[in-house]
C-alpha cells in the first residue's frame, strides 16, 4: 500500500471515529483531499485508494493538474483566496468555490459561469476568529451577504467555509466551529434557504468540526504530507 492510501485509510478511521463519538453517520461527512503543491501524480495515489474529492488553492497549478488528470472524473473544489481577476478560469474549471467573501466575487463567478455546466457550487467564507489576518467576510454581515450570493442565477449557494484560528486546545477549537453552525442557522432561517454544508475541519482540527456538524472536511498534510514552505 502507497503511503498515500495508508494516510487516507487513517483519516477516514479518524472520521469514523469522530462521527461514533457525536452520534453522527459517517456518510454524512464528505472528505475533500487538499492537494495544493503536491504533484498530479499523488493525486492519482490518492484516486486509486478511492478519493475523488480534491480541493486546490492556487488557480494555475490546479489548472496543470487537471489537464494531467483529464482521464479521470474528479470532482474539483476552488479554496484559496480569490481576486477578481481570476474569476473566469475558476468559473470554468471547478464544480465548487468555497472561498467567497464579497458579494463582487459571487457576481463574476455566475456572469462567468459557462452555459453549458451546471451552476458553480459555493460557500461563503466566515472569518470566525476575528483575525485581521485571516480571510472571509465579517460574521456581522454573512446573513445579508449569504441572501444576496443566493439569488445569483448561475450559482448555488451551499453553506458556509470557515478557517478557525489554530489552537490545540480542543475546546477552543469547538466553540469556533460552534459559531459558525449557529450563523449557518441563521442564514437558513433568515431566507428559508435549504443550505447542507459546513465546509470546516483539517488535518488537527476535524474531531471538534465533526462533533460541531461539519459536512465537509478539508484534510491535506494528514493525506499528503507536510507541505514545504512557499
Ligand atoms: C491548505 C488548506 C487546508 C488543508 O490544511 P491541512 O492542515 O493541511 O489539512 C484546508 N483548507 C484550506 C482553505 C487550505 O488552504
């Protein structure tokens, strides 16, 4: 076995374990592979143990791996930082962006979502934390931006991202995530939106968004590997 496949197999244990502790059907939890600086080659390790979810954060490189993995049918989810002058090949190229957090961003993605693909799947980033640092819109202003991306014709807003402010402490972790659910509430009831996902939890921090809801994980270092520095 890959080293690759033997990391998958000990994330979904991980999640296995996780969703038994919160009382949660692992089915429920979709498992996105972030395979940001590392090679096609990995990602098609990753594939033959039976991944086909990957996330990407840098549009050129994603670009290169998709080209390289055409042969397959892969399902691809945009999660970097996006400006707008990337937009199109984003709109073009992935079934699903979850770093949206200006009303801006949503507007291109649909103008430029192609016809003949359904409409862009998408998430609005919440900076949780605070951090000045961090991306994502302000938890103050997600309600009013979630309705506004909503009603985009060639998008379909799905739910919330959220990047929590690294702790190891577990229940730091879970009242971040926790913050996250309770506004992805609001917004459901806000605009009687049929929102199903959570896209929050990585590599050390997937139990708490587990047992605070997570729909979709984002894992990379615990599949790939310790990513070398830029
Ligand atoms: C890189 C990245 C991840 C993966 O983080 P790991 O700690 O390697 O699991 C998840 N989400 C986003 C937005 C990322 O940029």
């Amino acid at each position: 076995m890959t080293t690759i496949a033997a990391n998958l197999q000990a994330v979904r244990a991980r999640i296995a374990a996780a969703c038994l502790q919160a009382g949660r059907a692992p089915a429920e939890v979709k498992l996105l592979a972030v395979s940001k600086t590392w090679p096609a080659e990995d990602l098609r390790q990753a594939v033959e143990a039976g991944q086909h979810y990957f996330g990407e954060s840098y549009v050129q490189e994603a670009q290169g791996k998709q080209a390289a993995l055409a042969d397959l049918a892969l399902e691809w989810h945009f999660i970097g930082p996006l400006q707008s002058n990337k937009t199109r090949p984003v709109a073009e190229l992935f079934d699903w962006v979850h770093s949206i957090e200006r009303l801006k961003i949503a507007q291109r993605l649909s103008e430029q979502r192609p016809e003949g693909l359904p409409p862009l799947n998408v998430c609005l980033q919440v900076n949780v934390s605070g951090e000045a640092s961090k991306s994502g819109c302000d938890p103050d202003e997600a309600v009013a931006l979630a309705g506004a991306i909503a009603v985009l014709p060639r998008l379909t807003l799905r739910g919330l991202m959220a990047i929590p402010e690294p702790t190891d402490d577990q229940h730091h972790q879970q009242a971040q995530f926790a913050r996250v659910r309770m506004l992805f509430q609001a917004i459901k009831t806000a605009h009687g939106l049929n929102l199903d996902t959570l896209s929050m939890g990585m590599s050390h921090d997937l139990e708490a968004a587990i047992a605070e809801g997570s729909t979709l994980l984002r894992v990379g270092t615990a599949i790939f590997g310790q990513r070398q520095p830029a």
